[in-house]
C-alpha cells in the first residue's frame, strides 16, 4: 500500500501490518525505514522503538529485491497531546525532534524515488503548523523551489503538503536543502524559517563504466600461480550506498582459448587479474601467442541477474625472462687477414630463444683466450645480434701466422637461477694471417745526431738502419729531401756523409737543426718502400764576426750636446761566440782628440763628440771584437753626418756623398730607432 495511516502508535502496543508482494514469494527482500524510530519485523509488522508523541509526521518504507523495487508513505495520526516535561522540549529542543527549529511547525524529512512516472504533481509529505491561523500561508524556498533549479517542489499555501512537479535524477542531484515558514498574507514572517531535507532515492538506472575501454597489462613468464597482472576498475553512478553501484567483475572470454581457456582469474570484488595457469606453462616460447585478450564485464546489484552490465577489453602481454643461454651456430669458425691490416675479419653468429631486442637475447661476446696483445676486439651488431671480430692492431706476419681465439657470449641480463652457460655458448676462432711485401722500416725515426758546423768535406754523420719485416729481403736507400745539399748517403751501407760545409747560420737550418728524408725500398715483387728521417744537431764555431748597427748617425754642428749615438754590436753565431762585444776606436792616430767610446753594456757603446766638427760628412773607424775562442775581430766604418740644424729642422744637403732624401730618412730612423732601443733599456 502506498499510502497508510497509523492512528495512536505506542511502543510495543499498535502497530501496522504493511503489505507486500513481488508476485514471486517475496524472497530477499529487504525494507528500510526512513524513521529511525521504526523498524519492520519479521511479520512485516511496522513496529515503534519508542513511545510516538507526534503526529502528523510523514516516514517512507522502501522495499527492494532482484524483482521489484518500491516505496509507500506512512503518516502517523491521532497522537496523544503531552506537556512539556523539560527546558529542552518546552524551547523546542529535544532530541527527539530534531527536525524541529520552532514548538508549532513541524518539518519531517521527506524522500522522493527518481526517474517517477506522470502524472505530476505527486504528494511526497507534509508540514504541519500547530499556530496555522486562518490568515497564516505556508512559503517553500530554496534549490529546487525559489532557486535553480526552480519549480521542482511545491507546497500548498494553505495546507502544507509538499509536492515534486517532475521526476528527478539522483545522479545529478540527490540531495535538496529547502526551507519552510510560515507568513500572514502581507507577508510578515510568523514562524521558520524550518530546513526541509529532500532525499532523492536512488534507482539502478546507470550501467558501470570503465575507465578505460581497453586496459593492457604484463606478466613475466614463469610466474608462480596468483601472480597480479593489472586490476580493471568500472564506476557506477548509482548511489554507492546501495547495491545499485556495488560491482562484480567477471571474464566472460578470453583469445586464444590455448593452452587452457582458464588461464586468468579476475577478483570479483576488486578487479585484480591474477595467472591460473602453472608457470611451466607459462612459457612464451612454447605458448601459441604472447598477447593474450580478456573480456571484461563488470555488473552492478552485486552481480544478480538483474544487474547491469559494462564491459571492456584487457590485453596481456606475456614478457620474456632469460630462461635460454644463447648459442654459437658452430664451434668452430675460421677466417684469413692480410698482415699490418685492420678491420672486421669474421662475424660469429648465435641462436637465442628469448624475445628479440630485450636484454634476454641481445648478446655480449668476449675473447677469454688466445689475444694476449689485445691485436683483436669483437662488438655486438645491434640490428642482427651477431658478433663482428675486428683486427685492431695490425698482424705480422713473420711473428705468427695462426691465431686461435676462444670467444664466450652472454646476454645482456642475467639468466634465470635454473638456467646456465653451456659448452654451446663458447666457440672457437682460427684465424690465419696472410704474407704481404711490407715495406723497409727505419729505426730510429727519427734519428737525431750532433755534429759540428764546418766540418770537412766527406766527414761521417750517421748511419741509418732499415730493416724489412720480410725475410730474404734486400734493401735500398735513397736521399729524397736534402735541402742544402749537403749529404750523401750509401745505398747498401746506409752511412750518410757530407758533401759540402756543413753551416748553421743556413737558411735551411731552424732552431740549430738541419733535416733530410730518406727513403728505402726493397726488392719485392711489388717492391714496397718505406722513409726516415734525419735531424742533425748543429753545434756553433766563431766564424761570423760582430758588426755595428746602427751603420750612419747624424748630429748638429751646433749642438751642445756631444752624445752622437748609441751603437750595438750583432753576430749571427750564438752563445758564447757573441757578447759581450768590445767596442774601441780604431788605430789612426789622433782619433782621441775629438771622439770617445763609453760602454753602456755587454752589448752596447755611447759615441761622443770632445768638441764640435763643421757640416761634413765623416767616416769614423772602429774596430768589433765578439767573446768566441778565439775572438773575431771586425774593422768596420761609423758614417757620422754633421748638419745644419735650424728650428727643429735638420739640412745635411750638403753633407758630401749622402744625397738622396730616401737615403736621409733610412738612417734617420735607423739613428732614432737606435736611441728609442737604449731607452727602453733605460741608458738615456
């Protein structure tokens, strides 16, 4: 019945026997109460918990099971009146009215099914005032009344009955806040405002969702029985609070049905996706397929026939393990190499079982035996796994024509605990080195020698040593580079001796040293030739004398004062064949009347006048002595130029053979440069 009266229930004393029936035998039906203080027995008798006091007040019964889903409305009539006992219940306060914000106007919550049928407008409860005057309206507002979204609820003015104006979505509001009071008809408040709770009671109207429409997962092969591979994961938006949103997953196919048609387990509560099968079938290498495809579907009503239904798909890819060694294709390999070359020489080919491109197949190869140079090395090809044997340092032939190589392969990842490196992984190289006609060698290269400069014509300087790796092999040397020409060599012998002076002071001498190439060539068929270098040392001898810079200097006839220039001396020979230089005046007699030499350094003298000369060109004679054992001397000529000197201008167009302005301002700048020399060294 969807509408009953209870009139004057008191606790175990009246109660109401509701009426029920799915036409099936009312089996597992279960009924909630929206009045605490009620409860339904086992004789679907509605029973008070405690005294009832009130009436007016509006409870709903909701009975449910796999068949049928439905709702009536109780409203308690007829209580008896009763004083207030306490302070709490006189104020309106007692616990039990707790919908109760003022004594007259009692709000009771009320609960509406959603997704109802018309017609419209249906009663869902009622508000009672115990002051309601004749000029007394009943006002509703609220979300859902006077607010978006607005005309949902309604309330009579006059009698206070609360009424939905159209079917409601619980999933997209399910729960309204309203308030309830009571004005006269200008609209002054006379009591409330009361909250008024609508529940939208939920219907099994949302199928489960997944997530995602298809999930992928993984599982190593090999793993034990019970091994989590991946956990699906449906929504509903039914109320979680009933069955109507609690889910249960099951597999209802799985592709390829081999080799069991059970190989996975879903928990139905969860949705954890565990491995069935035994782990020695869990083998990718024998398996018919390594991606295996579940069908998923997830059914609300806790999985009752009457639940509804989503699905989705989940693919398992069964991943390797290293649980096969990889193996040489054969024992033995053989290659052949040309000696002193470099290069890939064989490659080693394996055979793995485990998935391509992982670190279960992808091969280390290294030599443990028979390279104790390190002449080879071997590198993995990426794109085809095999094993490529490189010459890296050139072979010789004459040290050894055979080499045998003992290669090992592993994988990039450790082998499974039951798995181990057989004979197969191990094979064996021969590698057979191949005669070529190798050219001479010199040794040393370079060969560095010291001699002296000057020495005689014919003199011995070195001998070169060419050998050819070949055996049965003659040599001959020839000079391909000799800059000076100062060498020749003996084809045969190989000693290098000299033809011209040997001098250091050569522009083809750098840094003391003076280089030849030679070059030697066997007589193999065809012949080969290889060069070497000589570098000869030269050491110094005293043969170069000092001479005078700068060569000319000019000087005022008035000037006053007598310091004409700084000289330097220069020597093309070194240490200690140069400085410290001796600077004197030379030999003719009377020089000392009128010119002076004071030293300033190892390297440098200041001339100076003892009294003025007229405008005229004078050659003043000096003698260069260097430091060498035994010294150089040098008699050589200061061109000392007297001029009229007028206004920071200087004329020397008279001053005998210098005539030509060019000439004049070379030995200007070479005067200036002098003195700005012997500034920077802080002697003037």
């Amino acid at each position: 019945n969807h509408a009953q009266k209870v009139n004057s229930l008191e606790r175990h004393q009246d109660t109401l026997l509701l009426v029920f029936d799915d036409c099936t035998g009312n089996e597992g039906v279960e009924f909630e109460v929206s009045n605490p203080d009620f409860l339904i027995d086992e004789n679907l008798n509605l029973v008070p918990r405690r005294d009832v006091i009130d009436s007016g007040d509006v409870m709903f019964v909701h009975g449910v099971n796999v068949h049928v889903d439905d709702m009536a409305q109780v409203t308690i009539m007829g209580a008896p009146s009763r004083s207030p006992q306490t302070l709490r219940e006189i104020l309106g306060l007692s616990d039990m009215m707790p919908y109760r914000s003022k004594r007259s106007l009692l709000v009771p919550p009320m609960f509406v099914p959603e997704n109802q049928r018309a017609p419209f407008p249906r009663l869902i409860g009622k508000v009672i005032s115990s002051d309601m005057k004749e000029d007394h309206i009943f006002r509703l507002m609220g979300r859902g009344a006077d607010q978006d979204p607005k005309g949902v609820f309604s309330i009579n003015r006059l009698t206070g009955e609360v009424a939905v104006s159209r079917a409601l979505d619980r999933e997209a509001i399910a729960y309204y806040h309203l308030q309830v009071s009571t004005t006269d008809l200008s609209g002054r408040l006379v009591e409330g405002p009361v909250d008024l709770d609508v529940s939208v009671i939920d219907q099994n109207d949302n199928r489960p969702v997944f997530k995602e429409p298809r999930y992928s997962g993984e599982v190593l092969e090999g793993s034990p029985t019970g091994t989590t591979v991946m956990t699906m994961t449906a929504y509903d938006a039914d109320d979680p609070n009933t069955d109507n949103a609690v889910l249960r997953y099951i597999i209802v196919r799985q592709l390829p049905d081999k080799p069991s048609p059970n190989m996975f387990y879903i928990d139905p509560e969860r949705g954890d996706i565990v491995t069935v099968i035994a782990p020695h079938q869990l083998d990718r290498e024998t398996l018919p397929t390594t991606q295996y495809e579940l069908e998923i579907v997830a059914k609300d009503m806790a999985g009752s026939e009457v639940g509804l239904t989503g699905t989705a798909t989940a693919t398992i890819t069964i991943t390797d393990r290293n649980d096969h060694a990889p193996e040489f294709t054969h024992s033995l390999f053989q290659a052949s190499v040309n000696e002193g070359s470099t290069g890939v020489v064989v490659n080693l080919t394996v055979d793995d079982r485990d998935d391509p491109a992982t670190g279960a197949w992808r091969a280390i190869y290294s030599i443990i035996n028979g390279d104790p140079n390190q002449n080879f090395e071997i590198q993995t090809n990426l794109d085809n796994n095999e094993g490529m044997l490189s010459v890296v340092k050139p072979l010789d032939y004459e040290s050894s024509m055979f080499h045998t190589l003992l290669i090992k392969v592993e994988n990039e990842d450790p082998l499974v605990p039951d798995i181990v490196y057989g004979p197969s992984s191990t094979a064996t190289v021969y590698i057979t080195v191949m005669d070529v006609n190798e050219g001479p060698v010199f040794f040393p290269d370079p060969l560095v020698v010291i001699r002296r400069e000057n020495i005689p014509v014919g003199s011995f300087v070195a001998m070169l040593n060419a050998t050819d790796p070949d055996y049965l092999q003659t040599q001959s040397i020839r000079l391909v580079k000799d800059p000076a020409d100062w060498l020749i060599v003996n084809p045969f012998k190989g000693n290098v001796t000299t033809r011209a002076i040997l001098d250091r002071e050569s522009p083809h001498v750098h840094n003391n040293q003076y280089t030849a190439l030679f070059m030697a060539t066997d007589n193999g068929s065809p012949p080969a030739s290889g060069t070497g270098t000589l570098i000869i040392t030269l050491e110094d001898e005293n043969d170069n004398a000092p001479y005078v810079f700068p060569s000319v200097a000019r000087v005022c006839e008035d000037a006053k004062d007598m310091n004409v220039v700084v000289i330097g001396g220069r020597d093309k020979d070194i240490h200690p064949n140069t400085d410290p230089f001796k600077i004197e005046l030379g030999k003719q007699p009377g020089l000392e009347k009128t010119w002076k030499i004071s030293r300033i350094n190892d390297t440098h003298s200041q001339i100076m006048l003892l009294h003025s000369l007229k405008k005229a060109n004078y050659n003043l004679p000096l003698v260069l002595t260097d430091s060498g054992i035994p010294p150089i001397s040098n008699n050589t000529e200061l061109k000392v130029q007297v001029c009229t000197c007028r206004k920071n201008r200087m004329d020397c167009s008279r001053a005998g053979s210098i005539q030509t302005n060019l000439f004049i301002f070379m030995h200007l700048f070479a005067l200036f440069c002098g003195v700005c020399f012997i500034s920077s060294y802080g002697f003037i």
